[in-house]
C-alpha cells in the first residue's frame, strides 16, 4: 500500500502528480509498458499496433530467443515493448530524430500527459525523465514474466483489468481532510468527510425512474436482460465532467459470462461474502432505474481512502448510491455496482472516511459547486 503521506514531492509536482508517479512506477513495476496504453481495443494500443508494424520480424524472435525472455516469445505486442526499451536506451539521440524510435516514445509521452491535467503543458524534459523511469522497470517486468497478482497499489483489481484506481488515490491523497464540521449542506466543502456531511444532503422527493426489462422474469432472466444492456448502453456523464461506462465485465462470479457477473453484481447481493455467488436483492433491482440519473445529476461525489468512487443523489425513497472505478484515462469510469437505501448503513465500508470531492445543490438546475 503507498501511504501519501510518505510520497516526496519533486520540484513543481503537487501531491495529485506525485502519487500518479509512484502509483505509476508500481503499475508499470509489475505489468510494464502496456499499462499506460490500455486495453486491447483502446486507441493508444491500436496505434501501438500499427508502429510495432515497422519493426523487423527477426529482430523481435531474436529477442525471444534470448535466455531471460523466452517467456516472451510469440508475444509481438511484448516483445515490440523490449526492442523499444533497449532501443532508447541504448540510443538515446534516436529520441530526438525522426523514426520509429521517436514515434514510440512521443506515443507514451502522449499517455503519460493523458494521466494528469498538470502534466498536458508541463516541460518535455519532465515527461522525458519519467519515461527514461518507466522504461526500466518496463525491462525488469519483463524479465520477471507476467504478473500473476493484483499489484499492492490497489492499481489493479481482481474483477478486470480495464480499469485502475490512480486517479482517485491521487484525488483522496490531494483532498485535505477538513477537521471542521459542516451544520448545513450549504457549508459541505471538499475535503469533509462524508459522515460528517450526509446528514445535510437535500431531499428532492424525485420518484426512482423505472426499468422496464427489470420488472418481470425470473432473475437468471433479469441478469441476462440487463448484461445485453450493459453492452450496448450509452456512457453517462456526471456533472463534473467524468465519463462513466457501463460496458464492464467482470472476472468474478458464478455466471456464464463476465458482462453477466457484472449485471448479478448491480442486481444482487452476496449471503455468503466469502464467495461472488449473487442471488436477488429486490431492492437493488427496484432501484435499478435510477443509476443513470444518479451519476448524470448526483449531489455529491465522494472518494474513498482505497480509491473507490462513490455518487449519491436523493430520492422520494430515500438516498441512492452508484459505485464506479477509473478507467485507464482521465475522467473516465467504469460501473462497478449501486446500492438503494436499505442496502447500505451509516457502517459500510465503502466510505469508512471517504471524502467529499464535489457537492452541489439538489437538482441540475443548481450549477456544480
């Protein structure tokens, strides 16, 4: 676990940076390069894709041939990361002339820009350190061989890899806790604690929009209603700017698809917590209806201490709460389970000390605050 209190600040970097680099550093440390392009389908890997193209095949088996790196043979996309690696640092004035080596290194200097809006316009010899970093432990992990574990930075997660939690452990790291108590919502700061302020959040009376593929079948059937939805919905957006996407297996589960055990986990509850068997929680699903609209004008976005990311929003029912992780880019996010008022207490887990990161007022009419 990286305690952010121990992480030292390099000249002009603020707390939020400093933690993006160290957590950075773990990911890259335990599952190299490829973690700054993202998944399979995503643009950076795509473009990656077509530069490693201009790489000579013999090269790279020559590569996989070597005692070390045998692991790695076949691997293209693997072994496209090694000859880049060795190639920069063996010559470094390639860096700067125009080539394959230059495009593969301005393509992860793009990356690394993407991971912090203080780092879109910072000076390129900053971004050139960082990656020079990276680009050895890339090395090291890779003579280490895949990782088989989640990495200690709560950075990965067991239920998939297309998501990390860098962003919002830099968040929570940067939110100064607030040792004052608000004694109205209109007093609710960045920084206090969501115990401390829940309390004061306003009642709308909104009814729960309705779910119409939720409201009759057996719950295999729900479940499987809902994961076709999930593939096919469109993103939110939440009032602060940050995209979440609802198309997001999960690896855990009984179900016979992972886009299944995602649709079981917004749907169900676990009786026993030691295993990811979901079976129906009528109040989760009744509250379905309202995830959407929770995220798209919630009044309050809360970061918990282990990086998730909490929305809350009021309703005639009660307060309803959607749980998202980030995504491999800046303010995007991906659906991780809700929860309706009598599915969660003043106890949970979740937000034991989690910290308000924005609130605002009752309805969409009122601007972000």
């Amino acid at each position: 676990m990286i305690i952010a209190g121990n992480v030292e600040l390099r000249p002009g970097e603020t707390p939020h940076d400093a933690m993006i680099r160290v957590i950075g550093h773990e990911r890259v440390g335990h599952d190299g390069l490829q973690t700054l392009l993202g998944d399979k389908n995503s643009k950076a890997q795509k473009h990656w894709e077509g530069l490693t193209q201009r790489i000579k095949p013999e090269e790279l088996d020559a590569i996989g041939k070597e005692e070390g790196y045998r692991h790695l043979a076949g691997d293209r996309n693997a072994l496209a990361h090694e000859w880049f690696a060795r190639q920069a640092e063996k010559s470094p004035e390639m860096l700067k002339e125009p080539g394959l080596v230059r495009d593969m290194w301005e393509a992860f200097k793009g990356q690394l820009r993407k991971l912090s809006n203080n780092w879109k316009n910072t000076d390129e010899s900053h971004l050139d350190t960082h990656l020079h970093e990276l680009l050895r432990l890339s090395r090291k992990a890779a003579l280490k061989g895949p990782s088989t574990t989640n990495a200690t930075t709560g950075a990965f997660h067991p239920e998939g890899g297309l998501h990390t939690r860098q962003f919002s452990l830099a968040s929570y790291a940067a939110l100064r806790k607030r040792e004052d108590k608000p004694n109205s919502w209109q007093e609710v700061k960045p920084g206090h604690r969501w115990m401390s302020a829940k309390q004061y959040l306003p009642r709308t009376g909104d009814k729960v929009p309705g779910f119409a593929i939720l409201k009759r079948g057996t719950f295999p059937e729900q479940v499987d209603a809902l994961a076709n939805w999930l593939k096919m919905a469109d993103p939110v957006t939440d009032p602060w700017g940050m995209r979440v996407n609802f198309n997001h297996p999960q690896r855990e589960g009984t179900q016979p698809t992972e886009i299944r055990n995602r649709a079981a986990h917004l749907l169900g509850e676990n009786l026993d917590k030691k295993v990811e068997n979901r079976t129906k929680n009528p109040d989760k699903i009744a509250w379905f209806g309202a995830v959407r609209k929770t995220i798209q004008d919630a009044q309050a976005r809360v970061v918990g201490k282990e990086g998730q990311v909490m929305y809350f929003r009021s309703y005639k029912g009660g307060i309803h709460m959607v749980v998202v992780v980030d995504g491999q880019v800046k303010d995007q996010a991906h659906i991780i389970t809700q929860y309706a008022p009598t599915s969660f207490d003043g106890k949970n887990k979740l937000y034991e000390d989690a910290r308000i990161e924005f609130a605002r007022a009752a309805t969409s009419l009122d601007p972000p605050r």
